[in-house]
C-alpha cells in the first residue's frame, strides 16, 4: 500500500506590523486576517497538521478558536521586521522534529493573501506530487497585464519619459504580441522538506508554478487592499464563474 505524505501547513503572523497596525487581527469580511489561510489549509485534504507561528498571545488565541495549532511562541529574534520567513518555517520543522515528528512537506500560507482557498492547496500539491522527480517545490504565481515590463517608462532629466524596455515609443509591441509573463504573488509555497533545507528557499530551480486569476493574487499590505477584498467578496461567487 502506497504510503501518504504528511505535509505540515504553518501560518506565520507575527503581532508586529508597520504599515497597518495589529494588521493580521483586522477583520476581513467579518473575521481576523489570520484566520483566512488557517480556514484555507484546515480544508485541504493533503494538509496533515496545521500550526500557527507567531509571537503574540493574541494572535495565538485567534488562530486556537478557529483551529490552528499553537506549539510555541515564536522567538523575538524570529519576529523583527528583519527575520525572514524562511528561517520562521525552518524553525517550526527543527521544532517538530525535536519532538521526534516528521513531515514530508511543508507549506507557509501568510495571512496578507487572504483569497487562496482549500482547493488550490490540494490542486497545488497534486501538481508537484505529479511532477515526481522532476520538480521539489511549488508556488502561487499570476499572469502579469496592466503592468508589463512593455509598457513601463523611465523617468527621466526634465520631466520627460522612455520607454523601459524598447528603444522608443513606436517599437511598442500590441498586447497580443507580448510575451506572456507571470509574477510571484505570494498566494502559497510549498515544498519537500528535505529540499527546503537544501535550499533554504521556496524559490530555485526545481520549483514549478501554480498559475492563479489576478483576483486571487490580491494582498493585504494598506487599508485600501482590506477594502479591495472586502468587495471581491461581495461578489465571489460571480467572479469565481466569470473566471472559469
């Protein structure tokens, strides 16, 4: 019988935050920040433990009563504007496996990228289990529209402005002429754990991308994207079929 791979799901929501204030207990849609990726990976069906890591007792007891895990404080060197999330994930993996407790896979959802659900969890991590050998990570990117690098400009002396990537304004290409570009949105990161200790990174050369629909790839970063969400979310379901 074919063995199943466990794959540890960490949220990691430091109390912290320079922009907004106390930002993953803001409530979005009637409910704190943090408890969106916690709901999203307590659905998927490949998740085997999800934990919460963070420094804050708020948000400690925020993620408990919606169902995460809370198996330490995380320490204040992890919690700085100057820690990094890859050190925070290693930290959660050396914690388990202290305790003896091994996962095949880890994956970090943030709390600032809200709209991933359950179903791009398991679609994500059907798409790297599929890869077999070929591939150890995957993350959440997004197809690039109004700001490809073909139209961005340079400002330059005087005010005037040049085009970034052409010699001049009429070698522009049309929109159906460019390539086609995605970036790295931040919806999930995935990866086997072995690799990410090799890496120390969810990005490198064996890492696939998991294409999702611009509305998706909103994030919380000012004020303005909580009211962006919020209207996303009015509309949900119509959305969800106008972009099938």
């Amino acid at each position: 019988m074919q063995s199943v791979d466990s794959v540890l799901a960490i949220v990691p929501a430091r109390g912290g935050s320079k922009g907004l204030p106390r930002k993953n207990l803001r409530k979005l849609g009637g409910r704190p920040l943090v408890s969106w990726p916690i709901s999203a990976a307590l659905g998927a069906k490949c998740v085997s433990r999800v934990i919460i890591s963070t420094d804050d007792l708020e948000i400690a007891e925020a993620a408990r009563l919606v169902g995460a895990e809370v198996p330490f404080l995380r320490p204040a060197a992890l919690a700085s504007d100057d820690a990094s999330s890859m050190d925070v994930v290693l930290h959660a993996i050396n914690f388990f496996e202290s305790k003896g407790v091994f996962f095949d896979f880890v994956l970090m959802l943030e709390p600032t990228s809200p709209l991933t659900d359950s179903e791009d969890v398991d679609a994500a991590f059907a798409m790297l289990r599929s890869s077999g050998k070929n591939a150890d990570s995957i993350v959440g990117i997004s197809r690039v529209e109004a700001a490809h690098p073909e139209y961005d400009v340079r400002l330059v002396e005087k005010g005037f402005i040049v085009p970034y990537a052409a010699p001049d304004f009429k070698s522009l290409r049309r929109r159906q002429e460019i390539e086609e570009l995605y970036f790295l949105e931040g919806s999930l990161y995935l990866s086997r754990v072995e690799a990410f200790r090799k890496h120390r990174s969810f990005y490198h050369e064996r890492t696939l991308g998991y294409p999702v629909p611009r509305w998706k790839s909103l994030e919380v970063d000012e004020h303005i994207d909580f009211v962006l969400i919020e209207a996303v979310l009015e509309r949900i379901e119509q959305i969800k079929l106008e972009s099938k």
